[in-house]
C-alpha cells in the first residue's frame, strides 16, 4: 500500500479511536512516560505493542525512544499494512501477524516492556491469562505491563456513573460525533485486503456472538479490579493505575 493513503487511513483511524477514548492522545503519552522510565538503563529496550491495529501506539513510542525496538503485534492484516505503510523512516518498529489468542506467541525473547491500548479485552478471560502467563516469563525482571484499556468497576452503579462521566468529557471534547468504528470499516472495504477476502476485520468476526457493547463491558477481561488480580496471580509482584479518565485506565505491574 502506498504511503499517502495509508497514512489518510490512519489519521482517520486515530479520529475514530478517540470518539471511544477522548483522552486516547493523553494516555499514549503517559503510557510512554512508564515504559520510559522502567527501560531508563536498557541500551535498546525491546517493547512489544500487543494488539498494536494501524501502529498509531508504536509510531509515538518509537518518535519518542528512538533507541528501542518496538514489534507490533496484531492479527489483522489490514491494520499491519496500514502500519507498515506509515512506519516512520529509521524507526526500529517490526509489525508481525500473529493472534494472541493462540499459545506461544509471546514466549522466546526477553522483553524490556509490553504495552497494549484498547485491545486486550477483546480476548476471552481464559486466553487473557494465558498471555498474562506468557508475558510474565517473558518479561525481565524490572520490565512492565503497561495496558491502557477500558477497565470497568465490579459495582453496576459506578459502571454506569463512569460511562456518563465518559460521555459528558467526550460532548465537551468534540469528539462524541467522530466517526464510528463501523463506519471506518464500511468506508476502508474497497480497498485490496492483501489477499484477505473477507470485508470484516478480522477480530471483530471472532468475537463471541454474545458480545455486545454492555456484554463485553461485564466480562472479567474488562473489569480493572479483577484485570489487576489476574496479573498479579500470573506472576507480577505489584500492580497499579498510573493514569485513569472514567473507565480508560492505564493499569501497569512489573
Ligand atoms: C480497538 S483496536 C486498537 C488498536 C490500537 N492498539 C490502537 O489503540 O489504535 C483493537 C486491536 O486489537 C487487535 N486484536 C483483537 N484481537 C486480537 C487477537 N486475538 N490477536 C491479535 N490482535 C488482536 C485488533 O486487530 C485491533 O487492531
């Protein structure tokens, strides 16, 4: 795919992510501020971008380390084109197809840091904890988790307190009229999908049938409390939030 239109396709991508996460430019930036400071005496820091889509996470981390080497992981062949097409020139940013709902897809390389934005509950609670388990031995010791993601409370009544203070900062920020994820699909279909047949992402063909929007909102992979109880239990000794807006959390444990 060419640059120019690659490049198009991820602004607009960008636009629709923060209708879902009005702080999304925000919580990037103080994603980086963590993986900075725990890689702060690695020469080259190994950073893997789980569920990395059109490589807008791995782009701004690569921009602002440029001594670390950022993978991108994803299992949508689209999106990794897009990445690939926009890779900023010199960056040391490899875009691999893999899906992290298969075993053994994070094991074999030591890795300084692995982040993730807006994509880790989209896996089942069972295959979550296989990568929480896969990431604890991969990571050295001193290395991090860092996932920004909606991470929801147990308490229906606070769920529902947080997505009104959600749509209130989205009204106030513009972005609530943004184009949808739906839309941004419908809109990319013409395009030559790398031998990819299908017209739906990929991701979203596996989601389980029940998922809806408020489904997905109540399974254990979404829940910030039981996210954080889950990745200590796979092997980190401590967990925290480092940044928080409502319901989009930056969770990180080493
Ligand atoms: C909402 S997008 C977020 C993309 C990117 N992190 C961002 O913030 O712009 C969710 C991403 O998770 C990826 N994803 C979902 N399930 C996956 C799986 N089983 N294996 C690999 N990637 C997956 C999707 O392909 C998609 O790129």
């Amino acid at each position: 795919m060419d640059e120019k239109p690659a490049a198009d396709w991820v602004r607009r991508w960008d636009v629709q992510q923060e209708r879902y996460v009005a702080d999304r430019e925000e919580r990037f930036t103080v994603l980086i501020d963590v993986v900075e400071h725990v890689c702060r005496d690695v020469a080259e820091p190994l950073v893997l971008d789980l569920g990395c889509g059109p490589g807008s996470l791995a782009t701004r981390l690569a921009r602002r380390l440029p001594h670390a080497r950022v993978v991108g992981v994803d299992n949508d062949p689209f999106l990794l084109a897009l990445a690939r097409a926009t890779r900023p020139e010199h960056a040391d940013i490899e875009y691999v197809q893999a899906d992290l709902a298969e075993d053994g897809r994070l094991t074999g390389q030591v890795i300084d840091a692995a982040v993730s934005t807006t994509a880790l509950h989209w896996l089942r609670p069972d295959r979550l904890a296989v990568v929480y388990r896969e990431l604890a031995v991969a990571l050295r010791p001193g290395g991090a988790l860092v996932n920004g993601d909606h991470l929801y409370d147990e308490q229906p009544a606070i769920r529902d307190l947080a997505k009104a203070v959600k749509d209130r900062r989205a009204a106030r920020a513009g972005v609530e009229a943004n184009e949808d994820w739906k839309s941004w699909w419908a809109g990319s279909r013409p395009i030559p999908r790398c031998g990819r047949s299908s017209p739906r992402p990929s991701w979203a063909a596996a989601r389980p049938a029940t998922a809806t929007g408020s489904a997905r909102r109540s399974t254990p992979g979404c829940c910030g409390t039981r996210a954080s109880r889950r990745w200590r239990r796979c092997g980190s000794p401590a967990t925290t939030t480092s940044w928080r807006r409502c319901a989009s959390r930056l969770g990180c444990g080493p």
